[in-house]
C-alpha cells in the first residue's frame, strides 16, 4: 500500500508540475476572440477615414500581416505604382484586370492569378500561391472591406487611390447584427483587441505605429482627456499625428460600462 | 465489463448514427444561401454546411459542453491509442518468442494483452460517451459530419464486432493455441486484430483531419458525394503516421508503467527479475517509437503549414507559439527519463563499469539540447527590458528560439539518446573481432562528423540565412541523424559478432528510482499527448471545419495554454485513475480465495 501511494503522489505531483508550469510559468495570452462581422456605417466616412478602416483590415481581420512583413514569407506591397502594370504585362499573369485597382482586387480574391518569383506554394513552379482568397474562409472580408483594403494599398504603395466608396453595399451580417445586444465585455485586453486599438496602438511593444504609443499614457493624460479622446479622437490631435485617423464613432460602438473599463485601463498605464 | 453489454452500447451507437442521418433528411436542418450552394447541393443531393447560431447549441444546466466534449474525446483517445498500440507489440513479442523458442517472449506478450483487456472495454464505453456527448452538444456538426461519412462511421461501428472477436479469440485461446500450428494460427488471428485495429484507427482520423483540412465539399461545404476524397484529405496521412508512431511509444510507456509498478511491489526475487525484464522491453519499445517520433511530427507540422500557411503560422508562429516551450520541458523529461533507466539498468551488469564514465557528458548534451528548445522565439519584456536588450531578441541567443537550433538540439537529443543504447547493448559484452579498435574508430568519426554536421547546418542556416531558407536545415539534419544510427547500429553488430559476455545479466539488480523514471516516462506522455491534442484541435480556432463550417457556441474562443492545461491535467488523472483500475482488474483474476467451511463438502 505504501509504494501504491508514493506512485499516485508521484503522478499527481509530475501532473501538477506541468499544470502549474502552464499556468505559472509562461505567459498567458489571452487569444483574440472570434472576428465578428463589422458593421460599417460608410454613407458619412471620409476617404481618409475609408484608408484607415482599410489598414486597420490589413493589420487586423484580413490577417495580411501574418506573411507581408520583414520576415520575407511574402513579398512587401509597399512598391504596388510600379510593380503592378509590370506584372499585368508579365507573360505569367493569367487574370483579367486593366488597372491597378482591378489588379489589387483580382489579387486579394484570386491570389494565384500572379504569383511573384519565388513566393509560389512549393512544387508549383510559382504557378500557385499559398495565399487564401481573403472574400472566404476564415478571413472572410466583405466586399466593402476589400474596397477599403485596396484604398489602403494604393495609398501606400505610392498608387492614386481609385478606389471609391461603396455606398449601396448590403453588409453580410447587418441583419443578424441589428437590434440584437451583445454582451458588455469587462477586460480591457479583450476590448482592445475587439476594437483593434493595437492595429494602430502600440502598448508595451506591441502593435501599430500609426496613433501614439499607449505605453504610458496615464502617466500624462487624466481620465477625463481619455474618455474624450476615445469619444471624439479629433478633438485634439497628438503632436506628430494625423486627424481623422481613429475611427469617430466609437461612442456607437462602445458600452458606457466598457468605456470605462477602457479608461481605467489607460489611466493605469503609467 | 461484458461482451454483451459492449455490443449494446455498440447497437446503441449503430443506432443513434442512424437516426441521426434520418433526422438530417427528415428535417431539411440545412438551408442553402447561396446560388452556386443551391446549384452544388441540386446536383449533388447534398447540403451546405449549416450557418449556426448561438442557440443551435443545446446546453445542460452545470455542464460545459466543450470542456465535456473535450475530456470524453481525450480519455476516449488515450485508451484507444492503447489499445491499438500494445496489440502491435504484442504480435512482435510473440514472433520473436516463436523464432527463439523462449517461452519468455510468449509469457510476456500474455501478460501485455492481460492488462489492455478491460482497457477495451472502458475505450468502447469512453466512445459511447463521446459520441453521446457530440450528438447532445453538437448535434448539426455530427449531423453534417456523418451525412459525408455515413458508410465509414457505419462500418467502423461493425467493425468493431470484428476487433471483439478477434481479441477475445485470440486473449482467450492463448493458452488453447500452442505448439506447431496453432501457434501460427495464433500470430495469424494476432495480426488480424491489428489490421482491424489500425482500419478503425484510420477511420477515426479521417472524421478529425476532414474537420482540418477539408476535402470532397466545394467553398459551402457541399459533398460531392466522394467519400474517399474525404476520407483521403491532406492531413489524414501526416496525423496516420503520427499517430501509429506514437500510439507505440505511449504503449510501451504505459506498460512499462505496470512493469514497474510489480517490480517495486514484488516480494520475491525471481518475480523482481521478471518485471525488471518486462520493464526493460517496455522501455525499449518506448524509446524505439520515441525516436522517430519528432520526425512524424515535423512532417506533420509541414504538411499543416502546406496545407495552410495561415495554419501553420497559427501553429507555430501564433499564440501556439509558447505551447512548443510547454512541449520542450515534457520532450526533455522524456529524453532524460528514458536515459535514465537506460543508465540505471546498466547496473544489471558487471561489465558496464568501461561506459560509466560517458553518461555525464551524454547528460550534459541531453540538458543543453532541452535548454535550447526551451529557449522562446519572443520574449515578454517590458520596455526597460526592450531597451536594454535592443530589441525583443538577444544578438547571440535570439537565434536559439527558432526552428534550425531546435531542430538541431533534437538531433543531437535523439543521436546522444542512440548512443546511450548503445553503451547498454555494449555493456555486457567484450568484442572478439580482431579489427575492434579500427571499428571503434569508425564509430567515433561517424558520430563525430555527424554531430558536427548537424551544427554546422543548424549555426549556419541559424544565423547567416534569411527567415524563408531557415528550414531547409531540418532535412539533411535529419538524414544525417538516421544514416548515423543505421550505420552504427549494423556496425555494431558486426563487431559483438560472436562477442563473449562479462557475466550472466542480473535482472531484478535496478535500483527503486529507475522505476520512478518508467513511470515520469508514462505520466509524462500521457500529458504530452493530451496537450498536443489541444493544439491540433486548437489551431482551427472558431472552426468546426476549417473555412467551411463556423463555430458560433459560445466557447467558440480559443482558451488560454493554462486553461488547456488544466483540463489536460484533470483529465489525465481520471485517466490515470482508470489505468490503474485496469492493472488492479488485471491480477484480480489470478487472485483466489479458499474461504474454509463456506461451502458443503
């Protein structure tokens, strides 16, 4: 009886290291939750506002960051004004688009119609490419995201941006979405990463450059400027910082309760 | 449990399948929504797959459905690779005991199929919870699954008529079946029990790798009515071979486990030599799948990467990332536990004193290679920290977090654990060959050049490559690896050809410890295979089947590694828990009792 219960307090002291080790020893990241369909109110964006909801798409939802970075598992698309009518000439180009902007949506939704040197699924010659199509599957941008991706993209691969607004787009979701009341969410973690605050919002090393770094924020702003700067971002605009860059609804968007979550979470970065 | 009651929990199944499919008909759960889903399903007969909402989920007051699912799925898994891995075994043990005519062999493989018999029984009642558990919480997934899978599912539930059979034939006929040509006739039914095993284990894995990479439906999920398209999807034989390679090991772990666990309750010496022996085997067995098992799961992990670079980025790039850190400290306690009873049962003989002195530098390498693949990728800092370190990855050590140093510290982890063995299989023999110093010499070159070339491709394409060109190392590290113990085990043998023995081997003279390492080595795998089944699942994320059919319950989100944890580690001690149970169950049998004056004379 004796070995029989060293051999089950061994077991259950190996399982416990390894539980705790989980738990205790390395960090705990709380994953995204499941993308939801956005519910885009385009009849009052601006361009500018449309580009940025487009970048947001690009570090966000669409997942393009995940291979189009310095790493080099996809090519970089900041050169898209002159590397796009080459390669519509380029013998290996099989789509049918005249333009840069037909040529950036055909791309997004129809990625192997050009595969660029060396990037192509392995074995194909570079003939396929192991980019999904982003209008499906798990990414399943809507026609009016890829609109906004394409204005990014144009934007800043040095292309005019052509790419108009859609205005008479029904949204996939809008009516599953409309009148139905989701569930107020208490971590802020989780309300960043919902909003996609990191897309453009560094904190701590993480996430975009494009609004300022959040590191330490309440070490300089009080409550009352965060609560404002989140309901009404152009009311005053950072030094070095674009207008009309974040998203002006938020108030529409956002729970009372959770903005002040929100708040208290900022006013706590110090 | 009896046979009749695992044929009805097995009728139970049949026929919860078959209403299942009939209320997929009879109700029509399935709208089509779009033109080219209604043209699919009028020219085929089928259905998209469905949209679900939250409400589609029925639910149990007190239950979480996914962690019900989960753990069903898990223990089910756990008893199954069981199951199927020890038979595989048993018939390899058996040969050999025919071939050698050492009744030692048969007695051994009776007593692994003793203990895996009422391990049947609790993988056919943990199946039945599980199937139970998905047709109550997940009913429309099961329904769409089993509306393509229809005659797979319905004959692997037959088939498990077949595998009953055979092992009660072949469990109860043992003693029956001896000599001459029963005894072949005993291999033959022995290997039947397998190939049935290994179809209803291939079964299975085409329903969870359909799930990951989705094969015989268009863009809405409709079937095309070709089965074997999905049944044959991209991942089902990266996850077969993964899994009949891991069955074995996790197997022979187990057994080992039991071998060990008589072996520290043993009374007597001629019974403590015999479950040293049995322990020694199981270790073996573990350590031989052990081997090419981190090759299996890196041509696996490519295969999700080909299949899905989105997927494979998920896996291992994602918040999977820190899970592979959790999979090199249980890697590492593998390697170093089954080293360890290899360097404990050296005391067994006399002889082994010549290679006691090389054990700490091949546990020097053993630690270093761990420490590497623990080293993360990414590192959480704090900006102070950022600064200080001038990114978030050191200059020198940065390098340690990716895949060509990985690769290499598991090279060198397999080739020193290879070199352990051998120093074993030497330790009790003094060669006779007249060229024994120029072979030893051979010996050391090829494990010398070989270590060194496993280096030089993992430094070099480590640190002087760019990140798309990082993997390129991993096959010809691994060439390397396998031409070094091909070559040095048939060198090996060469030279103990007709080798004299320093003395009998004293089985039984093992000291208490090394069975603790039988039993780190089990418990360890255990865990591990349970974590690694969070991951494969994992890496849909809010997919019931990737691209094509969401998750929409509410535990749709992916949970913390903690938390996976957690529900791992409570689910392996109610695995553990029933392990035990089946050793207990399993010398209950030969117990007797002889209760004076109960019975008339």
């Amino acid at each position: 009886m004796r070995q029989f219960l060293a051999v089950v307090a061994f077991t259950l002291l190996t399982i416990g290291f390894f539980a705790g080790y989980s738990n205790f020893g390395i960090p705990q990241i709380e994953p995204a939750p499941p993308p939801k369909e956005e519910k885009l109110d385009l009849s009052s964006m601006t361009m500018d506002q449309f580009i940025a909801l487009g970048e947001r798409l690009f570090n966000g939802k669409g997942t393009c960051t995940l291979c189009h970075n310095a790493l080099g598992r996809a090519p970089m698309l900041g050169t898209i004004a002159d590397a796009v009518p080459k390669r519509l000439k380029d013998p290996r180009y099989t789509g049918e688009a005249g333009d840069i902007e037909e040529y950036l949506i055909e791309s997004l939704v129809e990625p192997s119609v050009f595969v660029v040197a060396g990037f192509g699924k392995k074995g194909t010659n570079d003939t396929e490419s192991p980019m999904p199509d982003v209008s499906g599957g798990s990414i399943g941008l809507s026609e009016a995201e890829v609109a906004a991706v394409v204005a990014y993209l144009q934007d800043s691969g040095g292309a005019e941006v052509t790419v108009e607004i859609p205005q008479d787009i029904d949204e996939e979701g809008d009516d599953e979405e409309e009148g139905e009341a989701r569930e107020a969410v208490n971590d802020p973690k989780k309300l960043m990463a919902m909003f996609t605050c990191d897309a453009c919002h560094m904190i701590n090393g993480v996430g975009g450059d494009v609004g300022p770094n959040l590191s330490k924020i309440g070490a300089n702003r009080d409550r009352a400027y965060l609560r404002r700067a989140i309901l009404d971002p152009n009311a005053e605009i950072a030094t070095g910082f674009e207008a009309d860059m974040m998203p002006a609804d938020m108030g529409e968007q956002i729970y009372v309760k959770e903005l002040e979550v929100l708040v208290d979470y900022l006013a706590g970065l110090k | 449990m009896k046979t009749g009651t695992r044929l009805a929990i097995f009728g139970l199944f049949v026929a919860l399948v078959t209403l299942t499919l009939a209320g997929f008909d009879q109700f029509g759960v399935f709208a089509a929504e779009s033109e080219s889903a209604v043209d699919a399903a009028a020219s085929t007969g089928y259905g998209p797959a469905p949209k679900l909402t939250p409400d589609d989920y029925p639910t149990i007051a007190g239950v979480n459905s996914r962690v019900a699912v989960w753990v069903f799925a898990q223990l089910h898994l756990w008893f199954a690779a069981f199951v199927l891995a020890v038979p595989i075994f048993v018939f390899i043990i058996e040969a050999i005991g025919m071939r050698t005519r050492d009744k030692r062999y048969d007695d051994m493989a009776y007593e692994f199929i003793k203990v895996t018999i009422t391990a049947y029984s609790l993988t056919a009642i943990l199946g039945g919870l599980l199937i139970f558990a998905l047709i109550l919480f997940y009913p429309h997934l099961i329904t769409y699954l089993s509306t393509i899978f229809k005659e797979s599912m319905f004959y692997y539930a037959l088939l498990f008529f077949a595998e009953s059979a055979v092992l009660y034939i072949y469990y109860y006929g043992w003693h029956w079946l001896q000599g001459g040509f029963k005894k072949w006739v005993h291999l033959t039914l022995g290997l039947m029990l397998n190939a049935v095993g290994t179809t209803l284990m291939l079964l299975a894995n085409a329903w969870l790798t359909f799930m990951m990479s989705p094969a015989g439906v268009d863009a809405a999920g409709v079937f095309s009515g070709d089965a074997w398209a999905a049944i044959h999807n991209f991942l089902w034989n990266p996850i077969n071979i993964h899994r009949f390679v891991a069955n074995i090991a996790f197997g022979g772990s187990i057994v080992g486990a039991y071998a060990a666990f008589k072996f520290l309750t043993a009374t007597a010496e001629k019974e403590r030599a015999h479950y040293d022996w049995m322990g020694y085997n199981a270790n073996f067995i573990a350590i031989c799948a052990l081997l090419p098992l981190p090759f299996a799961g890196y041509y696996l992990a490519a295969e999700i990467y080909a299949y899905s670079q989105q997927m494979g980025i998920t896996l291992m790039g994602g918040i999977f990332a820190w899970l592979f850190i959790i999979q090199a400290v249980l890697i590492g306690t593998l390697f170093l536990s089954a080293n360890y009873y290899l360097w404990c049962g050296m005391g067994r003989s006399d002889g082994a004193k010549r290679y006691t002195k090389y054990i700490k530098y091949i546990a020097i390498v053993l630690v270093g290679a761990f420490l590497v693949w623990f080293t993360p990728h990414t590192l959480v800092l704090t900006n102070e920290e950022l600064k200080s370190l001038g990114g978030p990855h050191h200059t020198i050590l940065g390098p340690l977090g990716i895949m060509p140093a990985k690769n290499t510290a598991v090279n060198l982890m397999i080739l020193f654990t290879a070199l352990s063995f051998m120093f074993y299989r030497r330790a009790n023999k003094i060669a006779t060959v007249s060229w024994v110093k120029a072979g030893n010499a051979v010996q050391v070159a090829l494990y010398s050049a070989g270590i060194v070339n496993i280096m030089f491709l993992g430094i070099y394409h480590g640190y002087f490559t760019n990140t798309v060109y990082k993997v390129a190392a991993s096959i010809p590290q691994v060439l390397t690896t396998l031409v070094i113990m091909v070559v040095s085990i048939t060198l090996d043998s060469f030279i103990y050809r007709g080798a004299k023995e320093v003395g009998p081997l004293r089985w039984g003279r093992i000291p208490a410890r090394a069975q603790y390492a039988l039993f780190l080595l089990a418990v360890s795998f255990t865990w591990l295979m349970g974590l690694m089944g969070y991951i494969r699942s994992g890496i849909r994320q809010h997919w019931h089947v990737l691209d094509i059919m969401r998750d929409a319950s509410p535990d749709a989100f992916t949970p913390t590694l903690g938390y996976a944890a957690n529900v791992v580690s409570v689910a392996a001690i109610i695995f553990m828990a029933m392990v035990i149970f089946v050793f207990w169950i399993a010398q209950v049998g030969s117990n007797k009792t002889l209760p004076a004056g109960y019975w008339k004379e």
